[in-house]
C-alpha cells in the first residue's frame, strides 16, 4: 500500500468508513503488536495495548489530521 492509497483509507475512516477501518487494522495490527513486545516484553499486554490504540482511533477519527 502506497502513502496515496493510505491517505484514502484513512479520508474514508475519519468519515466513517468502518470497511476503511477494518483495511487499517488488518494491515497495521500485527507490525504494531510486534514493535510494541519490543518495548513490554508481553504478548497479551502488547496486543492489549494495541486494540486499546484502535479503539481511541477509531473514536477520535475526524480528529485525524496529517498536519
């Protein structure tokens, strides 16, 4: 995915676009929970961090700016 077509998706979440949403989370979830077991050194609290991370984003969505 080109930064192009991120910027769509994530134009299309902040507008509410839960299929958008869903395409981020699939393709960001993983590399996240990974770096975040770097820092934790736990796999559940790693995870859990991460849903945490998601669920504020998709909460505060129209807040997105890339400025």
């Amino acid at each position: 995915m080109d930064q192009d077509q991120i910027n769509i998706q994530i134009e299309k979440m902040k507008a509410g676009d839960r299929e958008s949403f869903n395409q981020v989370f699939r393709r960001y979830y993983s590399p996240m929970v990974r770096f975040c077991i770097r820092y934790v050194a736990d796999s559940d609290l790693a995870s859990e961090i991460v849903q945490d991370l998601f669920v504020k984003l998709w909460s505060n969505r129209e807040k997105i700016s890339f400025n």
